[in-house]
C-alpha cells in the first residue's frame, strides 16, 4: 500500500479538474434522466463538490469510505471510474456494480468506496466497522463518513460516534450540511449543532467552509493525521449548498421552499468557480476540454453497455460460498 495521496488530487490542478468532473458528470446525469436512459431520478450533487474533493484529496488510496444516496461526487472522487459510474446510474452490466445498485448503492470495493447508501445516516456503523476491523488487521487505514445534516437526529449515527469515541478509532464524520433535509430547513429540525453532537461524544469537532475545497482539505488532513498517530476519531461540519434540487422529482413537482435570492447568494459563492481562480492563466481551458471528452467517452461507455439479462434477476440475492469462522456452528 502507498503512503501517498489520491491520484490526480494533490495539486490545485488536479483539485480543479476532479470539481470540473464531478460537475459536469452530474449535469450529464440531469440529461439523461430526462431523456429517460437513468429511470427513478437521482439526488444532484452540484454545489457540493467542494466536500467529496477536500476530504478525499487529503485521503490515501487504501482510506475506506461510505456515501450517502446523494454520492457520486464522493465515489469519483475517491477514484471510481466515470463510464463505470455512469453505466450503474443507466442499470447497465458494465457498471460498479453490474447496473444493480443504481445511483444510491454505486460501490467499489477495490478503491475502498464501501457504498453510497438509501437510507439517512446507515454509512456511519459501516465506516465504524471498517476502522475497527482496520485497527485488529494493524493497517494503516482511516475511515471517513460522510451524511447530511438530516442524519444528525438518527440514532446510528450517534451510537456510531459513541463507539468511535469509546474505542478511540480511525474514522472522520464528515456532515455536509446544506440547510435542507429534503425540503426542511435543519434550522427547524436540530436543536444545537452537528459539532455540538460530537462534542457531547468528546469527539474534536470543527465547522468548515464547505464551499471552498481548499479549507475543507486542510481541515481534513489535520483529522486524518491525528487520528493514523492514534488520537481516535473526528468530526468535520462543511457548511455547504445543493443548487439543484433534494431530486430530480422536484422539477415536475414544482416545489416551492428556497427563494430564488437564497440560491443566487450561494451560487456566487460557487466552489468550482473559487477552485478555477487558483489556476495558472489559460490552464482553465485546457482542463475544462479534457474533462469534457473524458465524459463523452463516459457516455458512449454507459449507453453501448448491456442491460442486464432478466434470467438473472434473482443472482446475488442469497450469498454462496461461505465457510463458518473456527468455533461457529455451521
């Protein structure tokens, strides 16, 4: 295993280039669940991309991380593939995961992604578990979880803090916070803070700007660094904004609960548009026209995929091949 950082994510070009992805993977995305080629709609992560880049660039590739039903942003800045990605949220056999976990199940196990997942806050244990199991193996490895603030009133989460605290694990809770679980304001539906529920827990708790993807780096890298040297885990809340909505329903349901003003205040506040000012002049252009035919190749990958056969459709239900831990009754 390397010492070293994420590919393509230890400089601001590379920085920029992953928000650039992640940004107009999504808008792609939009396209095609409109043209009907990604059924079921999907939860838009743009505005957000500041978050998933900050934290994973101040990962290592065998770091381990769960996501949230709003994750593409998270996996492919963790390394997953954009075609691979793309042909999962499309149901197609050349996906993550063969086209059967769609847009909020989308693993890879390879890459230490252990899973976006449906329901609010569930990431948390699983991350627990993978520092845990990281610690008895003696590898070097931290685990990070990122859930929105509407996961801060569910009780896995706050068991998950607890254990983490009590056994002083490798595990970082990242909470992107954009002010909405759904359609509730948070400020109507937490009493206190994200960083005041780990300090109950003695957990170090910081608050980050989660629009700019350089404070969210530094504020991880502290996390992480302290918790490989053995000082237990960390909790980072990214103040951060969706500027499309909680799903893509809500274009057809017309939804009403943010003001145009709200949005605009917090678009011009754009963590991609932050990241391009750090950039050499003209390198900007550059990077925008190799992202773009990264995905249209992405694209092309995920249409020409299969769609997955239906005599399959009962395979990976049941699991097969198991052998009983020594002791355990078979």
């Amino acid at each position: 295993m390397t010492d070293r950082q994420l590919p393509g994510l230890a400089d601001p070009e590379g920085r920029y280039r992953m928000l650039r992805l992640i940004r107009g993977f999504e808008q792609l995305a939009l396209g095609l669940v409109k043209s009907g080629a990604i059924t079921g709609g999907i939860h838009p992560y743009i505005g957000q991309e500041a978050v998933a880049v900050g934290v994973c660039a101040a990962l290592r590739p065998q770091d381990r991380i769960t996501s949230t039903h709003r994750g593409h942003g998270h996996v492919l800045a963790k390394g997953a593939d954009p075609g691979r990605l793309l042909a999962e949220l499309c149901g197609r056999v050349g996906g993550l995961n063969q086209g059967r976990g769609g847009s909020m199940h989308a693993a890879d196990l390879s890459l230490g992604i252990l899973g976006a997942n449906g329901i609010v806050g569930a990431g948390a244990p699983i991350a627990v578990g993978a520092a845990w199991a990281a610690r008895q193996a003696g590898e070097d490895r931290v685990a990070v979880s990122f859930f929105g603030d509407g996961a801060l009133n569910q009780g896995v989460l706050l068991e998950s803090l607890n254990l983490a605290a009590m056994w002083r694990l490798p595990v970082l809770f990242v909470c992107e916070n954009n002010g909405y679980a759904t359609t509730l304001p948070a400020a109507t539906a937490v009493a206190g803070s994200g960083t005041g529920r780990a300090a109950g827990f003695g957990i170090p708790a910081v608050e980050v700007d989660g629009m700019d993807t350089e404070a969210v780096r530094e504020a991880t890298e502290v996390a992480v660094r302290r918790a490989r040297e053995g000082g237990g885990p960390a909790f980072l809340e990214c103040r951060t904004y969706r500027f499309e909505g909680h799903h893509t329903m809500e274009r057809r349901m017309k939804l009403r609960y943010r003001s145009t003003e709200e949005i605009e205040r917090w678009r011009a506040r754009d963590p991609l548009e932050r990241a391009a000012a750090a950039l050499a002049d003209g390198r900007r252009a550059g990077l925008d026209a190799a992202v773009d035919a990264e995905l249209a190749e992405a694209e092309r990958f995920a249409l020409a995929s299969d769609h997955p056969d239906p005599a399959g459709a009962c395979d990976h239900l049941y699991a097969d091949g198991l052998r009983p831990r020594a002791g355990a009754v078979a």
